[in-house]
C-alpha cells in the first residue's frame, strides 16, 4: 500500500512539472502572438493613414501611379523582396528591442 501511494505521489510530481512547463510555453506564444498582431496593427495603421492622405491628394496619388508604370516590373519585385526582407528582419530583433526596452525601464526604476 505504502509503494502504491509513494508511486501515486511521483507521478503527481511529474505532472505538475509537466503542466509548470506546458503553462511556461503557452506564455511564450501568447508573447509571440502578441508581437505578431502588434506589427499588424502598426502595418494597417500605417496602410490607413497612407489610403486617407491618398484620397485627400489626388496629384500625389497621381504621382505615384505613374511612377508605378514607369518602373519595370521586375524593380517592383525586387522592392517586394526588399520590403519582405526588411519585415522578416524586423520579426527576428523586435523580441530583442522589446526586452532591451524593458530591462532599461526595469533598471530605471530601481
């Protein structure tokens, strides 16, 4: 009876460390997740404000429509292949803006 019970107690140990780890990883795609729909919202926003000061400037719209004719279209894809560049580079620093951004308010608050 006694080594049925110490059996039960260590699995209930193993389980609770599973569930410690599984809570830790959960947290760390909420992080991820959060980071993902912030660069998002920054993109729509900023896609917005564009879309508004396009309608407000038809001579500034009518600019950049030209100007989009008259580049070839294989300069267009590299600038979309320069753009996605920058964006996959920006996903891989931000977590380390975001921790340095927190360590020096961590340090200064102290």
């Amino acid at each position: 009876m006694r080594r049925k019970s110490e059996q039960l107690a260590l699995q209930r140990e193993v389980l609770l460390l599973k569930i410690r780890a599984q809570r830790q990883l959960l947290a760390l795609q909420v992080e991820d997740l959060k980071q993902s729909t912030e660069v998002a919202e920054f993109g729509y926003h900023c896609a917005r404000r564009l879309v508004g000061t396009l309608r407000h400037q038809p001579l500034l719209t009518a600019a950049i429509t030209a100007a989009a004719l008259l580049i070839k279209p294989t300069r267009i894809a590299s600038v979309a292949k320069a753009a996605i560049n920058t964006w996959q580079m920006w996903r891989a620093i931000a977590p380390l803006i975001k921790q340095f951004k927190s360590d020096a308010k961590s340090t200064d608050a102290k």
